[in-house]
C-alpha cells in the first residue's frame, strides 16, 4: 500500500470519532515565473513554508470526548497528532518533541505503525 492508503485507512478509522487531516510541511518558493530557452524559472523569489511547524505530525485534527458527569451528552473537541510511520522508519527528535507535548497540553499523541 501507498502512503496516501495508510494515510486514508487511519482516517476512516478515526472518523467514528472525530476527524484528521493530512499535514504536510515544507518550503517551496513562489515568484514570477518565466520560461528561458524552454526552461522555467522563477525570479523575486519568496519562501513559503507551509504546514504546522518541523516535527509536526502527519495527521492532526481532533478527537471528540464526553466528560464530567455535569456536562453529560457533552462533547469536547481534543486535538490529536497522528505520526504515521512504517515498522522500520524513524521517528525525529523534532516529532517525538511534538507528540510529547500534545500529550503534555493534554491532547492525544501518538505514532502509528504500519
């Protein structure tokens, strides 16, 4: 299976009880685009860096729980980070960073192997 299908299966999984989304992080430049001798480039470029922050999980989003017997039939949106990694990928410093904080703020953390 790809990484988008893993991707894909996590979500539904989840989707019975809250929502992830994809988050992709990089740089990429933008500018005003010429073509010179047939080749494209770009000029003034700018940086443009994209996603949450480096070390960001794969898939964020939200996990929905019912809490304190007062506010029974409440339900409370808890952010989740999902890094999504293969039996033999390594996890960075920089996302285990992330995921230690999420769970320390008090949301879901995790890394799931596929």
């Amino acid at each position: 299976m790809k990484e988008q299908g893993y991707y894909n299966k996590i979500r539904a999984e989840h989707s019975k009880n809250g929502v992830l989304f994809r988050n992709n992080t990089g740089v990429a430049y933008q500018g005003i685009k010429k073509y010179i001798n047939s080749q494209l480039v770009i000029t003034q470029p700018r940086i443009i860096e994209f996603g949450l922050i480096k070390g960001s999980s794969d898939l964020i989003g939200w996990t929905e729980v019912e809490i304190t017997p007062q506010m029974v039939g409440t339900k409370v949106a808890v952010f989740t980070a999902v890094e999504v990694k293969t039996e033999s990928g390594k996890v960075s410093k920089e996302q285990q960073n992330f995921i230690n904080n999420v769970n320390k703020a008090g949301g879901i953390g995790k890394i799931t192997r596929v």
